[in-house]
C-alpha cells in the first residue's frame, strides 16, 4: 500500500502546480527561448498529465521533466524542450511553420493512454476540434498534430501518461503428486481499470489433469485462508489500487516425479476511460516441480551382518511431513545382493491409507527369487501420519 500513498502524494504536490495555467505568458518570457518576433504565436503552459481519459482532472498531476518535442510532423525538429515541475512545457510557433506536431516522450515506467485540448478529450485517431482548431493525437506515435492557423497561440495541448501496472512474482515450488498448493502474486494498477486473470500450463511430461484456478487473497498475507473467494471475472480497480491473488496449482496423481507444470499467469488490464480502449497484459511464471518431498521414507533393517542362511527383516518407515494430504503413495524397494526374497508385509497403514491388495505388496518376487518389491496405496496419507511396511530375505549360502 505503500505505493498507493506514494502516488497520491504525488498527484497533490504536482496538481498544485497546475494552478500555474492562467499565467502562461510570464513562463515563456522568462524562459526567454522564443524570439521576439514570435511571440504573438506561442503554444504554451501544455501539460503531461496522468490519466487514461488523457484531460487533466480529479487532482491528476503533471509529470516533471519529461521530454517534449515540436516538429513539421516530418523530419524537421524545431525545438526540443523538458516539462517543469508541474508538467508544464511551451515552445515558439516558428515562423513560416504550417503543420506542427507536439511528440512526447514517455517515461520509461509509463504508458500513453490519451491526450486533450484543454478539457476536451482527443481520441486517438480522430481529429477533433477545438478552438477553431483540428487536433489529432496519435497514440502510436505520442504526437498530437495540428495546423497552424490565424490563433494567436495554442495552450492547454496535453498528453495523458499513466504509471505500468505492476504484476509480482515469478513462483516456483515443489509438490507431490495428487496435492494442490498456492502461489501468490501482487497485481497494482497504474490507473483505474479492470484487471481479469488467466492461466496457460505447459506440463512436461505431458500429462493431463494439472489444472489452476485463481483467488482473490483478501488478506494478503500469501496463504489460502477459509472463504478467500474465486477470481473468475474482472476486477475493477482504482489507481494505486493493490490486488492479492493466490494461484491455487492441482498436481494431478498420475504426474512423475520429476516432471515439471509452467503455468504463465496473464493479467489484463482495460483502462477506463481510455478513447479508443486501450488494454495492457502482465504474466508471472509460476513453475511446479513434481517431487515426493511431502514423503519421506526411512529404512531400518534387523541385523548389520549375518551369517549365510539367515532371514533378515527390512522396514521402511513413511511418513508424510508435508501439509498437504498425499494421495497415489507408492513405496519401491527390491532384494538386496546377495539375498533372496521371503515375505513381505504391508504392515498397519494408518487411517485413510489403504494397502493394495491388503496386507501384501502389490508385486514381489517369487520366494526364493530376486527383484523389485512395490507397495501400491488407495486413499490418502494425512499430513503428519507415518506407518511402515517390511520385507524379509534370506542371505545366500
Ligand atoms: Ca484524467
Ligand atoms: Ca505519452
Ligand atoms: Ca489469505
């Protein structure tokens, strides 16, 4: 929020200055740039505001040393100049000029939205009168071009800048599969207008089923919390005005550890007031690692050594330390060297969590055999259970 206020104070203290328009002969011959004979024939106390509408209003303040030039709306570049405190600039009509153009240059953190005459919006593209006078802005180019006629001078020729949007951060986390997790992101609108999310994965492998819906984290504070409501339209903002969203990530059961979901968060922006419309999209990147890091699996065995003959027992103890419930728990052990396999046990899972088949692993090698040993669960594991399966194997003789 802290931005909010900086803006505001801004606005204020530039506005201020704005006052400065009823005087705006004194100006131009203190800056003494125009040359006597030229005087009659000023265009002066123009402005670089903020605002989509492009017409100054509502405490919009000027914007202080931007760059403005005025050309033949061709080669010719008559005078270049920087805007005051208050947004201000001016510039001698030259002598013999027919067709003249007012170009801005932007900040580097703003963005062109509109332009007028005074009070009178200048919708790009369109020439529109005032004064006697044909003015046409060209939001593409940030010029307004006009001809030079019978007035004496041209004023109030001002441009409409707004600050970018701010859209933050690129996420990137590491979940299970069959778990669902939340990246949060900050969106502050440079302008009043409406902001509406979307969403693109690419997952790699290609594995179908990740999906992502947006919330509106009404607190902030980066977390899901009870009755944080969807995001699924626009949302109008005010300028300054800060958004907190949570990109809620669905892994789905099937996805490989290993594999990866990018998610690229798109936010639109429609200004309002904006003539013609005018839209502005921000991403983030939000990367999903599928890992079993909410599952951790620790192996003990009966004995460090024994003699040719014995069965030793092995016992793998899982736990899920992770917050989320996790589904589609596979646990995969094989017989060591040297060994060959006797029984194995699925042990006592804990509430929810289903062996399958029951009490035996789903695949193991003949007794006597060698190979791999592989415990498939149903249902799920609750954050913060833990139980064990074991194995049993003889060593060679
Ligand atoms: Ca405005
Ligand atoms: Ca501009
Ligand atoms: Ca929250």
């Amino acid at each position: 929020m802290a931005l909010t206020c900086a803006r505001h104070a801004r606005d204020v203290a530039i506005s201020a200055a704005f006052a400065l328009a009823a005087v705006f002969v004194s100006p131009v011959l203190a800056q003494g740039t125009p040359p006597p004979g030229d005087l009659a024939s000023v265009l002066t106390q123009s402005k670089v505001t903020v605002g989509a509408d492009g017409v100054q209003n509502g405490g919009e303040a000027g914007i202080a040393s931007i760059t403005v030039t005025l050309t033949n709306c061709a080669a010719s570049v008559y005078a270049t100049t920087q805007t005051g405190a208050g947004g201000d600039y001016s510039f001698a009509v030259p002598a013999g000029a027919t067709t003249l153009c007012v170009v801005e240059t932007n900040e580097g953190d703003h963005r062109s939205t509109g332009a007028s005459v005074g009070t009178t919006a200048l919708p790009s593209g369109t020439p529109t009168s005032v004064g006697g006078t044909s003015y046409t802005y060209n939001r593409a180019t940030d010029s307004i071009s006009f001809t030079v006629g019978a007035a004496a001078n041209y004023t109030g020729i001002n441009f409409g800048d707004v600050p970018d949007n701010a859209f933050t951060t690129n996420g990137q986390q590491s979940a299970a599969p069959g778990t669902t997790l939340y990246y949060p992101h900050t969106f502050i609108a440079g302008s009043a207008g409406t902001v509406t999310f979307s969403t693109a994965g690419v997952a790699t492998p290609s594995v179908p089923g990740w999906s992502e819906v947006v919330h509106n984290d009404t607190n902030c504070n980066g977390r899901f919390d009870s009755g944080e409501p969807l995001i699924t339209g626009g949302v109008a903002l005010t300028a300054g005005q800060q958004l907190c969203i949570l990109v809620k990530e669905f892994v789905p059961a099937n996805a490989p550890v290993g594999g990866e979901n990018t998610v690229t968060v798109t936010a639109s922006f429609a200004y309002t007031n904006a003539n013609p419309a005018l839209n502005a999209a921000a991403t983030r990147i939000d990367l999903t690692i599928v890992s079993r890091a909410g599952l951790t699996l620790v192996k003990s065995v009966s004995a460090t050594s024994a003699l040719p003959g014995a069965v030793i027992t092995y016992t793998i103890t899982y736990s899920n330390v992770s917050a989320e419930a996790l589904t589609s728990v596979t646990i995969r052990d094989a017989t060591p060297a040297f060994t060959t396999y006797v029984s194995a046990s699925c042990g006592a899972p804990p509430a929810g969590l289903t062996c399958t088949p029951p009490a035996s692993p789903t695949t193991a090698p003949a007794v006597g055999a060698t190979g791999g040993i592989t415990w498939n669960f149903g249902g799920s594991l609750a954050p913060g259970a833990s139980s064990a399966v074991s194995f049993q194997v003889q060593v060679n003789n």
